[in-house]
C-alpha cells in the first residue's frame, strides 16, 4: 500500500513539474475546481491556451490548427451542447510573464486553412504572448434543472513548438463582462497536449466521471 501511494506521489510531482511545459506556465498539469458551478452562476464557456515554446528549435513557425471546439453540459442526465463551432475561433494575445499579469491584451491575429477547415494560431509569430481563445459563438445560458457538470472538447493540430491546454469558466450570466466584481469562475483546466502530426482531442470536464 506505501509503495502504491509513493508511485502516486511521484506521478503528481512529475506532472506538476514536466519538463516540456515552459517554467512560467501557472497549471502545470489538469485540475478541477472542487467547487463546480458557484451558486447564482447561469452560465459557461469553453476556452483554450495556445502557447509557442522558444526552448524549441524552430519554435517561429510554431501552429496550433483548431478545427472544432465544442461545450457542453449535462443536466438531468441529458448532454446538452452550448457552443459547438467549425473551424473558428475568438479571443486575444495575454501578457505571459507574469502568467496572465492583467487582463490588458492585444487582438489575436487569426489566419486559416481548408481541408479540414481550421482556424490557425501562428503561436510562434508572438511566443512572448498566451494566445487564449474561446469559442466563436455567443455564451448560453445554462439550462435549468440538475447540473452534473460541463465538458470541452477541442480538435487541434499541435505542430512542433506549440502547446494547447483547454478548460472552462462558469460566468454570471449569459451577457454579463469580465469586470472587476468577479462574473466568472474558472471551472478547471485539462492536462496540456503536446505536439503530434496527427489531428487530437483535447477534453476537459468537471462533471464526475464513470468508473
């Protein structure tokens, strides 16, 4: 039993301090907000991180394509998709050093790609900056009755030098800004995803998983 819970230990030490994850990255490894949805919080939506590596050779040309992102949640036992967007994408390039140091940031530049179509971060044109992006279309409003919780699922192509990591905040409402007073509560955050030729699913969720 001690050496099961000393593999443990190490496995989460590891994944808070994987190497291929740049130093000033604030979650190093997924987590989920033990507090779900904050009471009076009617609201959700998905997001991502996109980041370039200048540890790696090559990082100016760094992509990360994404190609769909979807929310959804589930209540009274039923999915129900909120956001589900084809090959586009909003969001903004954020200070990275400090991580997220103030909500000041620049338009994110976006280009894009066909077969599939894809929009594309060029994360290596701006690798001082966290290319953070949500989803296209407009926040919805949780529907009522028993949240078990939400999931994210983002389909990217990570190429050589970039990073994603995606996750969720619940908000307020569905019109409600960022502000000062606390409108949004970040829900958790995935694992990050690594660089691969291959198309990838990157998930997170916060509602209970099946054993």
């Amino acid at each position: 039993m001690r050496v099961l819970l000393l593999i443990a230990i190490s496995a989460a030490y590891l994944s808070q301090t994987d190497s291929r994850v740049p130093p000033e990255v604030k979650f190093k490894s997924g987590y989920v907000d033990s507090v779900g949805k904050p009471p009076g919080f009617t609201s959700a939506m998905l997001w991502g991180i996109a980041i370039a590596d200048s540890r790696v050779a090559g990082f100016e040309k760094a992509q990360v394509e994404v190609a769909e992102a979807q929310l959804s949640c589930r209540v009274n036992g039923k999915d129900i998709i909120l956001n589900d967007d084809r090959g586009d994408v909003r969001g903004g390039l954020y200070r990275r050093r400090p991580w997220f140091g103030t909500d000041v940031h620049d338009p994110m530049p976006l280009a894009y790609s066909d077969r599939p179509r894809a929009v594309v971060l060029d994360v290596g044109d701006r690798a001082d900056r966290v290319w953070h992006f949500w989803a296209a279309s407009p926040r919805q409003a949780i529907p009522s009755g028993h949240l078990e919780g939400c999931s994210v699922k983002v389909r990217a192509r990570i190429s050589s030098g970039a990073l994603l990591q995606v996750g969720m905040d619940y908000w307020r409402n569905a019109t409600v800004g960022y502000g000062a007073g606390g409108n949004n509560r970040e829900a958790g955050a995935s694992d990050w995803y690594f660089p691969s030729p291959d198309w990838q699913e990157a998930t997170f969720t916060d509602a209970p998983q099946a054993k």
